[in-house]
C-alpha cells in the first residue's frame, strides 16, 4: 500500500511538466514544483501543486524529489552544487533523476548523495513528448530491489513500462543504449528514404512497405511517418543538439568498456552536421535535411 509523500519535482520542461502533471494527478501526496520558468510552475499549480521558491525548500520539504533536467552537467550541479540539493537536504532524503546523465556521473553522485544520508536513484524515461503527456513512458530504473518497489508506485501515472535495470547507474546504461540505437536508426531511415526518392520512390510509399516487413521499428513508425515523412521538426522536442548530447554519453561509455562503436560515431557525426546547418534546435529527425542535401 503506497503512503502519502511529501513529492517535488524540479524542471518543468517538455517533459517535466507533463511528467509531473501525471504523478500530480493520481493523488499519491502533496506535490512542491520548481523551475526558473514561471510559466509551467503556474500551470501546475492552477493542477494542484504548490510552487517552491527555491531548490533549498522544495529539498527540505520533500521525501521524494524528481528531477527532470536537460543533463549530467545540470544534474551534477543541482544535486552536488555549493547551494544544490545536497547542502539543504534531510537525511531519508529520495532523489529520483529523470533526467538522461553520463552513467559514470550518476555513480559518483550516487556515492556523494549516499555520504549524506540521501538516496540518489536513476530512472531516466524514453519515448515521445506525447507519451509524456498521455503517461505510456518507459522508465528504466538504477536501484536496489527495495528502492525499486518504494519508488515504483510514483513513477507508475507516468509510464506503461516500468523496468528495474540493476543496482545504480544500470537506468542510465539502458537510456543511452536506447537512445544509441534510435539515433543510429533514424540515421539508416534517412539515408533509405533519401535513396529510395533518388530511384524514383517517395518517402511515404517506402516506409508503409518498411513497416510492412521485417525492416519496422517504433522509430519508423514513430520519427520517421509522423516527422521525416511530412517534414516536421518543431522546436521543443527532442532538440538535435540534445540528441548530441546522448551520443556522446553512448561513445563515452563505450570508451569506458573499450568497445568500437563505428555506428555510433557515424550518427554523431551527421547530428554535429545538421546542428552546424542550422538545425540544433529542431526535432533530431532534421538530420534529414542533410542527408538530401547531399544528393
């Protein structure tokens, strides 16, 4: 039986607010939020929740504190910071990072958040702005047993998927994995449909026959119809230059466990290149652009 907690979230971006919108409204506690845009602060609180006039407070009146930020550089700073979280922060203390962060980092903070009494848990989500939104996220968690089936009831308005992953930092391996393999995909779609319109077929008419076989994938289906096909790459998505953002975390770890990752370092490259062009704030699917350009 899940019991009433003292709930925070900070940042409350494309998918922090959405997130938080969720957990807000399935009742499991009070809900504290903060960000240094007020705009989504008050529509949350017109939701329910109440606004937190700094990281200190919403730390030391919550036992569960969210976070959802653009980073590990972020994330570093707010939690381990001369002013983060960690300076104001009670002892029991359960800090729940949302966010996508190198898996090397989130150990490190793991082990600082651990020296203070405060547990420091990865559970990075995957999908859509739209998942957010309709709670069928797929969240990946870094944590022990018990941590996992504390947390799991809080997490669960905002997912369909919920998966416990292994001891810390194994959420964030699962994330930059999966975000690995979607960058490499939507890298291989762009050059097929790219290809397949030099010889003379359309973009929409080869990816209802890919998704007919054995070529189909929630990011054909997904980034490729519902962007690359009509040429959509709003703003406020998954931004290209946060996409570079993951694939270095990917190559990184990779570093780490002395794995070649040629694939990787391919989709790394056509991102910087459609980032240089112009397009490091749209939707990653634009790498698109780049790809025809070179025809």
């Amino acid at each position: 039986m899940t019991t009433t907690k003292r709930l925070g979230v900070i940042g409350l971006g494309v998918m922090g607010e959405p997130m938080c919108r969720n957990i807000l409204k399935a009742g499991l506690g009070s809900m504290r939020v903060f960000d240094l845009n007020p705009e989504p602060v008050a529509r949350l609180v017109a939701d329910g929740a109440t606004s937190a006039g700094s990281v200190a407070e919403i730390a030391k009146d919550s036992d569960i504190l969210f976070l959802s930020l653009p980073g590990g550089k972020e994330v570093d700073a707010l939690v381990t910071g001369d002013d983060g979280i960690l300076s104001s922060a009670n002892e029991g203390l359960v800090i729940v990072d949302l966010s996508t962060c190198p898996v090397r980092l989130t150990r490190e903070i793991h082990e600082k958040a651990a020296q203070k009494n405060v547990t420091f848990l990865d559970a990075p989500v995957a999908r859509t702005r739209q998942a957010a939104i309709d709670g069928t996220l797929s969240i990946m968690v870094g944590a022990t047993e018990a941590e996992f089936d504390m947390i799991r009831p809080y997490l669960a308005p905002a997912a369909s998927e919920i998966t416990h992953c292994g001891g810390s930092g194994t959420g964030q391996v699962m994330k930059t994995m999966n975000n690995m393999v979607l960058f490499q995909t939507v890298v291989a779609l762009a050059e097929a449909m790219a290809t397949a319109e030099a010889a003379g077929v359309s973009k929409e008419l080869l990816l209802n026959t890919l998704s007919q076989g054995s070529a189909d994938s929630f990011a054909l289906r997904n980034h490729g119809m519902k962007a690359m096909v009509p040429g959509l790459f709003p703003l406020n998505a998954f931004a290209t230059d946060y996409a570079i953002k993951d694939i270095t975390y990917a190559l990184e770890l990779a570093e780490d466990g002395n794995v070649e990752t040629p694939s990787a370092k391919l989709a790394k490259t056509l991102l910087e290149k459609s980032s240089a062009a112009g397009h490091g704030a749209e939707y990653f699917p634009a790498l698109l652009k780049v790809v025809e350009s070179s025809r």
